[in-house]
C-alpha cells in the first residue's frame, strides 16, 4: 500500500534528538500508513549510522556536505509520492494526535496546501509561529514596540478556535508543516538560494499567490526546543537571518522594499543599542546591527 504521509526530517549533529524525534513520528504515525525520510547533512556525531540501527524503516539519505534545510527537503520530497508530505525539525516532536489532525486540516480543507499545528518550546510555552509576510516596515516596526493593527505586524496572532482551522494566516513556521503535493507541484519546490530561514516564508508566499491557503490547526502539537542543529556561531547565524529576509524582499517586492527595509532595520537597532540601558541588550543591539551590515554587504556581492 502507498503511504498517505511522507514524513522528511533534515539532520545535522542531534543524534540523540533525532531518535526521540523519530520514535515520536512512528508513534503518532500508527494509525496512519506513513513513510519517513531522514535527510543527513553530513553529521559528525553518528546521526545516519543510530538511525539505520534504531529505526531500519527509515529511508536515509547522507549527504557529504551541509546543504541546508530546503535543498535537502527537496532531495526527499523527489523521492516521496505520498499525497502530503510533513516536514519536522529533527529538534522537534510530535504529540499521538498530531499527523492525524494535520491530515485531517489538509482533506477538510482543500484548497490548503500547507497546514502548521501549535508549537510548544523547550519551557512549556506556546511559540508564536503564525506571521503576516515581511514588508520594508513591519519588523522594524514591532522590533521598536510600536503598536500597529494585526494586519500590519510581522507577527499574527491565530484564531485558534477548538475545531477549526485558521486559513487566513498569511505563512507559518516550517519547523512542523504539513504540504499537500498536489500544491508544491504547482508552486515549485523550497528555494535553494536561502540556506536556512525564510524557505518556508518563501514557499508559503509562491502558494498564496495561487490561491492556496495556508492554515493553523491548533487541534494538532508539536514540542520544538528550537535551534538545536545549528552549526553556525551566532553572528553567522545572524548574518544568515538577515541575509534571508533581505533576499526574500528582493525576490518577491525588489529593491524598492530591500533599501527601506534596511534603512528601517539600522535606525531601529541603532536605537536600541543607544538607548539600552542594560549591557547584556546593548550588546545584543550591537550584534543584530553589525551581523544585518554584513548580510546586506554580502548579498550584494554574491
């Protein structure tokens, strides 16, 4: 029988998270016939080798350098057929109920092409992972506390109410995201230019542009301790934060919003490190500024 769901997890060095992460997939999959790819970007600490001992169904697939998280998604997604295809951070795990409500939001609703669930962190609180797409403004804007309608914020708040799903959320993290196939198919794969950060933005944007939905199914959850498989120090993840977004205005609203987005992100950090009056945020400010010089440099330069 063909799977119904092919579940891609992408892996880079959290052997021990990926196994709880993988043994939390085949539980939730039970009722469901579900088919799991772990894609290995070239892990150090034994990773590929524990899975293939541990959880021998997995389809594994090693690769010989750190490719990122959408180039690898995309090498499983070729290989999977199953009508929807869940993505999951390998620092993530699934509660019992959630493939089957994830399933459940995409059949109900079928002009969804990518379905999200709640995501709880590492202390037990409720992750805002529902966002209106970037503009040259909206994160400077709530970066500087300034209040502004729920249409005109970087982050949104879902309806979340029990039973239904929100399909008017504009995108949603990839860290536990449900794709309809038929919908990739017709927006293209993850974008290989953004090494990590703002694939899902990305995908999600090309999907409502064709009139797909993405929606919020709070009936489903995910436990997300978030940052696990960094290989990166934290000015280079910063810089690769930064460098995303920048490449996101670019592709999808050109320069004219890349430069004030930029403009707007420089005052508003600026600010924020002149005026903080504690250390520990006046450093944080100086670091987002001097990593956001960096990535707008380097963009360029590619």
């Amino acid at each position: 029988m063909d799977p119904q769901v092919d579940v891609v997890v992408v892996s880079y060095n959290t052997k021990d998270l990926l196994l709880e992460c993988l043994a939390s997939v085949f539980e939730s999959a039970r009722s469901r016939n579900a088919r799991v790819v772990v894609v290995d970007n070239a892990s150090e600490d034994g990773s590929l080798e524990a899975v293939r001992r541990v959880f021998p169904q997995t389809i594994a697939i090693s690769n010989t350098i750190n490719a990122g998280f959408g180039r690898a998604c995309n090498q499983a997604i070729r290989i999977s057929n199953s009508p929807f295809i869940l993505l999951l951070n390998s620092d993530a795990r699934v509660t019992a109920e959630a493939l089957d409500a994830l399933n459940d939001c995409l059949e109900r609703n079928p002009r969804c092409g990518a379905a999200g669930c709640r995501l709880i962190n590492a202390k037990g609180v409720e992750e805002t992972i529902t966002r209106n797409f970037l503009t040259p403004l909206n994160q400077a804007l709530e970066l500087a506390g300034i209040g502004l309608g729920s249409t005109l914020r970087r982050t949104r708040l879902p309806n979340a109410d029990s039973g239904r799903a929100d399909c008017a959320v504009e995108w949603i993290s990839g860290a536990c995201l449900m794709l309809r196939r038929a919908a990739i198919e017709e927006a293209g794969l993850f974008d290989e230019q953004f090494f990590m950060y703002s694939e899902d933005e990305d995908l999600c944007f090309r999907l409502r542009e064709l009139g797909w939905s993405v929606c919020y199914c709070s009936e489903a959850t995910a436990i997300h301790l978030g940052g696990a498989s960094s290989s990166l120090n934290k000015e280079e993840s910063l810089q690769q934060f930064y460098r995303s977004q920048i490449l996101f205005l670019l592709k999808h609203r050109g320069r004219r919003s890349a430069v004030p987005f930029a403009v707007s992100m420089k005052i508003v950090l600026g600010l924020k490190r002149l005026l903080s009056r504690s250390g520990a945020k006046r450093d944080a400010a100086s670091a987002h500024l001097k990593a956001f010089g960096k990535a707008w440099r380097n963009t360029w330069k590619d």
